[in-house]
C-alpha cells in the first residue's frame, strides 16, 4: 500500500487516468490535420509550394453523427487505396442525380443509399468520383472546419454548393414524365 502513497505514483495514475478521454476526443472529437496535394486548390495550399501545407481543424464527430451537407469539406479514406487519406467536397448525398464528367462512363449517376459524390475545387489536378463514382459515407473520417496556418489565413472552412457538374436533387428523368 505505501505504493500508492508515493506522490509520483499518484500523479502518474491521474495523468494516465486521462489518456482514454484524450484519445477518445482526437479520434471521436477535434484534431488537428494537414492537407497535402492540389485537388482543393484554391481553398487550400493556394500557392502550390509543396513545402508549405494547410494546417487544419478536423471535426471527427461529424463521422460518428453522420451530418453532412453538400458542399462540406471532409476527409475520408480513398476508395482505391484505403490506406491514404484525401479530402474532398461533398458535392451530391443519397437521392441525388449527378451529371458525371469524363472519364465517368455513365450519363447519369443516382447517389445510392448511404453513399454521396465528392469532388476536389481544383478540376485539373483532383482524382475523386468522377473517376471512382459515388463513395460510401462510412469512407468519411471528419470534416474540416477552419484553416488554422497559415495563419494570414486563418478562416471557417466555407460550405460552397456549386460544382463543375450538374446535380439534380431526386431523378430528372423521372421528373420529365
């Protein structure tokens, strides 16, 4: 028992007595991310210098909520290689109908169930469902919410609707008839 009179003993145990709380709040709650690559330009990394990164507020709970919006900018695991993380638009949320650009093969894309259309704001340098088609929600793993650095920059992350294709919201071919 004197073990546990120890004053460093004790303060040890309170300390590690926090590290689930902690933990459960970086992986369920806010951290702090970078964001890497051009497919977001110009919300992020505007001056494409590879050295100089976004450094962002990642909300983590929106992944266990499951409150999106189109136009959010979230993070989410790559659908073709699950070890890399990328971040993207929602553009599209189930229900939708999505006008697809090349090299997507089908006119229109319906937004399946539990799936949305995400999309980088820089056309010419972003890999997203115009190639791999709707993703899962369960892909998403937070949304941004601010730019933290630079902090000439520092600002909300904003939610912008429009996208270079066109949605419809529910089917337009049903609607025709």
């Amino acid at each position: 028992m004197l073990f546990f009179h120890n004053p460093n003993v004790r303060s040890f145990i309170r300390t590690a007595a926090w590290g689930p709380v902690i933990l459960f709040f970086v992986e369920h709650g806010f951290s702090i991310g970078s964001i890497q690559g051009r497919s977001m330009q110009p919300t992020f990394n505007p001056d494409s210098n590879k050295l100089r990164r976004d450094i962002v507020l990642l909300n983590r709970w929106i992944a266990v909520t499951h409150e999106y919006s189109r136009g959010d900018v979230v993070t989410l695991y790559a659908p073709d290689d699950p070890d890399r993380v990328i971040t993207k638009r929602i553009i599209a949320l189930e229900g939708d109908t999505v006008l697809p650009l090349p090299p997507y093969p089908d006119k229109f894309v319906k937004i399946p169930r539990g799936h949305c259309w995400v999309e980088g704001d820089e056309i010419f340098h972003s890999k997203d469902s115009n190639e791999y088609g709707p993703v899962p929600l369960a892909l998403i793993n937070a949304k941004v919410s601010y730019i933290l650095w630079p902090f000439s920059r520092f600002s909300k992350v904003e939610r912008i609707e429009n996208s270079r294709v066109s949605v419809f919201k529910g089917d337009p071919l049903k609607d025709q008839d």
